[in-house]
C-alpha cells in the first residue's frame, strides 16, 4: 500500500516587479502534491525555514528573468524526512540553495546541482533558522572575505558597512574574535546602531 501523499505549499512571484516595495499581493502560495515514493539515491526533504535575501528584489525585475510568473528559489534550511541515500539520514539536517517550497524530493542529480550542506549537530528545530543564517549563505560569505581575502592583523582598525545586516554583523563578531582591536560599522539609523554596539 502506498504512502499518502504529502501536501507541498510553494511560494510563486505572480508578475514582475520592475520598481517599487514588493507587496504582499505580488505573490501567492501554490499547493500541489507529491509522492513519498523515493528511489536509492534520493530523499524527501521538509524546508523549515527560507531566507528572503536582497539580492531576490533582482529577480524580479523583467530585465533579469524570462519569466515574469515563476516559483522563488533561494537559501533554505530544514530536515531530512525519508532517504534512501547513503550520505544522508531520516532527522539529518540540512542547508541549501533550492525552491521555496515546503516538501521536495532531492534527487542524485539535484545535489550535483545546487549547494547542499550538512546541519546536523550544530542545529535542532528550534535553532535550524542558522542555517540560513550564521551556518549558511551569510556565515560563509563573512568569514570567507574576512579571514580568507582581507586577513586582518590583530591590532587592526577594521571598517565594516552595512556592519547591522545578516553579513555585516557577523564579519563584526568574527573580527572581534580573531583580535581585531577596533571595528567601525556604519548602518541605517540609531537603532541599528545601539543594536551593533550592545548586541553585537
């Protein structure tokens, strides 16, 4: 007897946006369904959490995209709900760049495709949103420029703009770790900034 299918709640962009704040009514929720039937090498994944990053506003615009209705696609984190793959487990968790889509299956070639990370260990259903975050796309680009390009000096002045975003604030903390001895950060407005200079 076959498995029910699972219900799966996708994120479309319904037009493009050419100019302007992205609205609520510019986008829909899709339902559709999937098959738990999986084959060796694949899973069914469950995404917990999406980042909605800047850099999506662009992929909206006409100019970028020969689709003007189209499902969104960016940094995702979540949980592994059925696998037949060796790498990875039923309860493993994961990072990725894939639809925003709330079930998908991941097959052999999907991983060859896209970035495909392991949480497991480092998250729990109640800190999984770091994957989108500190342990993804955001972590790696802070830590890459800083410690990988820049190569600060302890002892340094280092100075950090948009020092209040998702990258900013942590090249901040990472340079404070690695001896940094003063770290400038420019934002957008006072609350930011007591947010970067008490929590940060």
């Amino acid at each position: 007897m076959s498995e029910e299918q699972l219900t799966v709640k996708t994120v479309w962009s319904k037009h493009f946006i050419d100019s302007g704040v992205p609205k609520p009514d510019d986008f829909e929720i899709v339902e559709t369904k999937i098959s738990q039937e999986i084959s060796d090498g694949e899973m069914i994944i469950q995404v917990q959490v999406m980042s909605v990053d800047p850099y999506l506003r662009g992929m909206l615009k006409s100019k970028n995209s020969p689709e003007s209705r189209k499902t969104m696609k960016g940094f995702v984190a979540g949980k592994i709900l059925k696998s037949k793959n060796e790498s990875w487990k039923v309860g493993d968790y994961f990072g990725a760049s894939l639809p925003f889509s709330t079930y998908q299956l991941i097959t052999p070639t999907t991983l060859a495709t896209t970035v495909f990370w392991k949480l497991t260990g480092m998250v729990d259903d109640s800190t999984v949103s770091r994957g989108i975050g500190a342990l993804g796309m955001p972590g790696s680009t802070a830590y890459g420029g800083l410690i990988d390009v820049l190569k600060p000096n302890q002892g340094e002045t280092l100075f950090v703009s948009a020092a209040s975003g998702a990258v900013g604030s942590l090249v901040g903390q990472i340079a404070k770790i690695h001896g940094v001895k003063t770290i400038i950060g420019s934002c957008g407005g006072e609350s930011k900034g007591k947010t970067i200079v008490q929590e940060f």
